[in-house]
C-alpha cells in the first residue's frame, strides 16, 4: 500500500512539473529511505490531477503516523513530516534563484507565476486549507468591504502547546526571516522545509520575496529585510515600495505603521506586504483632488483617512509622500483628540504602492496610536463594543478593505443562528449577547444567513470607523480638507 502511495505522489508532482520524469526513480529511493523501507521497482501510472496534494500526501502521513515517524498525531507533526517530504521534490534556494532570474528578465509576471505554482504545489501554501475560508463581499457607504473568516491556519492541539513550552529559540530571531528558510521546524516553530525566498534589491538594499503559506487574498506575499531590524517607517520605505512596483507592475506593496497599536502584527522585523489582488479601497470615491506639479492629491471618502498621491515622476511622488508623513507627524487638532506626542510619538501612516501602467500611486492612511483611560486599547482603535468582532490590530490589508476575522466566529456565528431560527433566548454570559439583542431588534424575517453576513460587515465598517483619525462628520471632514491641502501647497 505505501509502495502504490509512493508511486501516485511521485506522479501527480510530476504532471504539476515540479519535477521532470528524470528525478521519478530517485525519488522513489529517497522517499523509501525517509520512510525506512526497502526500495522496490516503481510503476509511475496515471493519476487525477483534479485532486489537491494532500489527496496523494494523506496515505504517506498516514503511514507515517502507524510507524511512529510522527510521534503524536496532530495536524502540526503532521504538517512537519509532510514538509520534510516536500522537500525532497523542491529545487534547492540557489537553483530556483537562477531559474526565477532567468524569467524575470523577459517576462516579470511569470515568473512569479512560475514561482508561485511552485509554492502551491509543493502544499508550502495551504491551499486545500484556504479554500476552506469564509469569504464575501457586502456593499456599504463607502462601496464594498470583504470579509474573510480564517479557517486556514490550524490551532494547535494541547499536546502541541505542551511541548513548546520546552522550546527555547535564539534562532531564528522571529517568523520573518531568512534564516527560516529549510529549517525543518518543531513544536514552537512552523516547518519552513519547503520555505524558499528570492532575493531583491530595493533602494540599493537586499530584501527577499517569499509567499505566506497561509494566503488572505490571491497572491499573498511579504518582502523582507535582510536583517531583523525594527519596522520603521520614512523616506526609505516610499523608495524601497516604488522600486518594488516598478519591477513587479502587477502586484501592489504595501507597509504597516511602525507603530505598536497601529501597526502590523509583527514590529520587530522590518518588512512589507503585497501581492496580485484587488482590494474595496482602490474603488472608493474621491471627496476632492488638489494638484501641484506633476503629482495628484485625491482625498478618499474611506472609513481610514486616506490619500491617495498620484505621479508618473517617480522622485516627484517619493517627495510627495515624505512630505505627507512628515505633515501628518506634527500635526495637532485637540478638539478632534488627535495628539501628536504625549509620552511618546502616535502619529504614523500606513502607505501602500501601485503601479497602473506607469502611473505610479501611493495611497497614504494616517494612523494614531493615542489611548486613553475611556479606550486602553487605542482612540484609533476598535472600540471595545465590536471587540466581541474584532480587537485586533487593524493593520495594512484591513485598511485597504478587507476583514481578516478570526475562525472562532464560524461556531459563534451558528449559535446566533440558531437563536433566531429556533426562536431561543441567547445565553447572557456570552460575549455577543448585546449585539444578538440589537440584532433581534431589527430582524424582519429575511434569510438569515445573508443578515447576519451583512451585520459583520456594518461591524467591520464600524470598527474602520473607530480607526479612523478624521471622523465622517462635518468637522472632521473639514480638518481633513484642511489638512491635506495646507500639506500639499506647504510643499
């Protein structure tokens, strides 16, 4: 049975060519040594490439797990093993280097999408697992938002939990960098096996491109830092996204604030996020546009306070930009709360580039960081009343639109379904039990899957909302104004 196991993953790798016909025999031995069994004389046969990976990989685990290859059989050893033999049908760092420079040359878009089917089916991305995500878009005062509920990463088991806390780590650094690369993971650390990471010079710096296994929109890739230094936000960071979107026209890149609150989930190691997807932000309507030189000002009428900085002049748009953050950083407005520094800095802004043709596009959000004894948590911040949502970071992917909601909510969700379905009263003590009161208040029937989908996103919008520095109302859209045309002509 291992032995016909063997021979249908090696088959199936080879008709989603990531290997050639040539590497079947060796691989065959290889796997048979990993596994400890005598190697026999494959057969390669035909095999359905309809099926995911995992189809062909789930009778090797399998066997691995009777054998006692994985010790305890959760999803995280599993994941471990199964990376160990990925790794065997991957080109090693250098060689795919070689192979993706060879392409990009000529043609820059495949070569990523050469890179990228190498990274989906070699299962280093999750496919079969972010499939599985729950994902809408619902219309709102400011276009669309989309939401997506997380499903793909899996939790740990306890048992997974226990041993990692035996796991003491100085390398790598963090989950970001290089040295991640084929490291076979453990109980604390992912399996980075299969992990490969093709170097860039951005701004005359190495950075490294890699995809994350776990995708929250097409294409989902991070470009990092050679060095584990701190996210920091300046001058450098227009230069090195604008560099980006020049080699890679058809992907944006965008960075978190450098700030705690504010910023991304990871602060530790500078690095940015991009990929080849299509975000609500990039519809949103334009309030009004201010013009100087070769560059446009547009005003974005955006839950998050957003500019949108428009030049086909490069060097002009970079200038544009620092200017914008330099503005943003000393700027004051007490009567909106907005301070710039009590015992520390809390203005910063979160840009994202794109590149439309030769048209180059910053769109600029301005984050503050404040809290306050009312929001701990953050002013700018979800406020504690959509926390039962969302209390997260509102980092660079959900400013630009898109919800990424935790997979608790798929359970929770069904609860509240069931209360209005089955006409039950909903438990007190649990955390949505003031929204489901709300929400019962104006229920009229409708189907009550598409409601309770609209209500997270009038949620999520909400929780924008809290996080943007100029508010939706008179005042705070007049200070805006203000704001961006005494930056653009202080200029």
């Amino acid at each position: 049975m291992i032995h016909q196991a063997i021979e249908q993953l090696i088959s199936y790798c080879t008709y989603q060519e990531l290997i050639t016909v040539e590497d079947q025999i060796y691989l065959s031995n290889q796997l048979c040594a990993l596994l400890d069994i005598e190697a026999f004389d494959p057969s390669f046969d035909e095999v359905s490439i309809d099926e995911p990976i995992d189809f062909y990989l789930k009778p090797v685990l399998d066997y691995a797990v009777k054998e006692k290859f994985i010790p305890i059989d959760t999803t995280w050893n599993r994941d471990i093993f199964e990376d160990k033999i990925m790794n065997l049908f991957m080109p090693r760092p250098g060689d795919l280097t070689k192979q993706f420079y060879h392409t990009m040359f000529d043609d820059p878009l495949k070569a990523t999408n050469d890179y990228y089917h190498i990274a989906k089916q070699s299962n280093y991305i999750k496919t079969s697992r972010i499939n599985k995500n729950i994902h809408y878009v619902k219309e709102n005062d400011y276009g669309t938002v989309e939401i997506t509920i997380n499903l793909s990463k899996p939790e740990k088991d306890p048992r997974d939990i226990a041993k990692a806390k035996e796991e003491k780590h100085n390398y790598p650094a963090c989950l970001l960098c290089k040295e991640h690369v084929g490291h076979q993971g453990d109980a604390s650390l992912p399996p980075r096996m299969t992990h490969r990471i093709i170097p860039l010079t951005l701004n005359n710096e190495l950075f490294y491109l890699q995809y994350s296994p776990y995708s929250y929109y097409n294409e989902h890739c991070i470009v990092l830092h050679e060095d584990h230094i701190p996210m920091n936000v300046g001058l450098h960071t227009f230069k090195r996204l604008l560099d980006f979107v020049e080699l890679f026209p058809h992907y944006f890149l965008g960075s978190n604030a450098g700030l705690p609150i504010v910023g991304g989930s990871i602060l530790s190691h500078e690095h940015y996020q991009g990929g080849r997807a299509h975000f609500p932000i990039e519809d949103a309507k334009v309030i009004q546009s201010f013009t100087k030189g070769n560059t446009t000002y547009d005003v974005l009428h955006w839950p998050l306070s957003t500019i949108r900085i428009k030049s086909k002049n490069k060097e002009e748009l970079i200038q544009a930009a620092e200017h914008m953050r330099l503005s943003w950083k000393e700027y004051e407005n007490k009567a909106l709360n907005i301070y710039k520094k009590t015992d520390q800095p809390h203005n910063a802004v979160t840009p994202v580039a794109r590149n439309k043709g030769g048209l180059y596009t910053l769109d600029i959000t301005l984050r503050n960081n404040l809290t306050t004894k009312d929001h701990p948590m953050g002013l700018f911040h979800p406020h504690e009343n959509h926390h039962h949502i969302k209390k997260e970071n509102i980092g660079l992917i959900e400013v630009m639109g898109l919800a990424i909601l935790p997979g608790r909510l798929i359970d929770e969700l069904s609860l509240i379904k069931e209360s209005f379905l089955e006409d039950k009263s909903f438990p007190q003590d649990n955390i949505h039990y003031q929204w489901v009161e709300e929400l019962k208040s104006i229920y009229s029937g409708q189907d009550i899957d598409d409601f309770l989908d609209q209500q997270v996103a009038i949620k999520f919008t909400k929780v924008l909302e809290d996080s943007g520095v100029f508010k939706q109302t008179k005042e705070g859209e007049e200070a805006f104004l203000n704001f961006v045309k005494d930056a653009v002509y202080d200029l």
